[in-house]
C-alpha cells in the first residue's frame, strides 16, 4: 500500500480559514526504489500517415494527378530510446511511385515494385522524428476506385532503467477516390 498525505486550504464565504489534513493508504499500490511508471503504450511512440494532393484538398482524384503520403515517425515518449524500428509499407498499385522519396532523420529505405521497407540507421532518440515522403502519380483510367493505404511499424528500444519496450503500430492515410477522366460540358 502507498501511504498518501493531502492538505486543503481555503476560505470560506465569510473570509473563515478552513484547513483540512489527511492521511491515507492507497491499496494495491507498490513502489519500488522511486522507479517511474513505464509510459502508457500510446505515448511510446506517435506515428502518422498523411495524404496530400498537389491543387486538390477533396480526396478526388484521376489519372495523372499527383500527390505524397508524409509518414511521420516521432519518439514521443520522454525517455523511451529506440534501437531499431523497421517500417513496411505496401503502397497501391493504382500510384506510380516517383522519385526521389525523402526521408529527413537516421533511416534507409528499400522500393521494390511498390513494397516499400524503410529501416532506423541510428537510435531514435526522444523527441527525435524521421519523416519519409513519398511521391505519386495516380496511373488507373477507372473511375470510383477507393484507394486506401497503411503503414506498419515495428519498434524495440528501452529507458532509462533498462526495461523493454516493443510496439507495434499502424497509422492509415484518409483514402482517396478516382473520378471520371472527362469533364461533360452543357451549352444553352
């Protein structure tokens, strides 16, 4: 159990000083040599994949339009340090994926056909982000295709006091979808 002690002070509507103390014991609550609580699993990591349409905030899209997924990899955790994380992304074969793809921070990337695998070069440090860009241009003539993709992430890494950490992520960009490749005109 964890003994606690809390103080209240206060006035009260006539101007009264109130005063209260007391002690108690929280059960089932063990310390153990001033040890921090290991973060929460969803502040380990914060992982994100956008989608950006060059001209075009609607999600529509056809053939020739281009675009970019932006996939953010940030070590949100305060004191968590990661010694690997490997990424793996299988992007749609309805997008030509162009070059050249952009990573700022401490990874490779591997593009095989449109299976893409990018790997951690150094420690993610806290606070320290990787963010890979990666270019587009929509090759499918078909209208009302929904395009939707995803990546996954794999992390290890430890803190401060040597206790493992494994997280497994994935975030999904907004989908987007094709329209017709020609506009219909009507005179009167």
């Amino acid at each position: 159990n964890l003994e606690n002690q809390a103080r209240f002070d206060a006035k009260d509507i006539c101007g009264k000083l109130i005063s209260k103390t007391e002690q108690f014991d929280i059960e089932n609550v063990m310390c153990n040599n001033g040890l921090q609580i290991p973060s929460p699993i969803g502040e380990k990591i914060c992982f994100t994949k956008t989608l950006k349409l060059d001209n075009n905030d609607l999600n529509l899209t056809m053939k020739g339009c281009t675009g970019k997924y932006i996939i953010r990899i940030e070590n949100c955790s305060g004191r968590i340090i990661y010694k690997n994380f490997n990424l793996t992304d299988i992007l749609p074969t309805e997008l030509d994926i162009n070059t050249p793809i952009n990573i700022t921070g401490n990874a490779t990337f591997n593009l095989n056909n449109n299976n893409l695998t990018v790997n951690q070069t150094a420690y993610l440090q806290p606070n320290e982000v990787v963010e890979i860009t990666i270019p587009f241009t929509v090759n499918t003539p078909l209208e009302n295709i929904q395009i939707n993709n995803c990546a996954e992430i794999d992390l290890y890494g430890y803190d401060n006091f040597n206790v493992a950490y494994n997280v497994n992520k994935q975030a999904c960009a907004a989908p987007i979808t094709t329209v017709p490749n020609k506009v219909a005109v009507h005179a009167e």
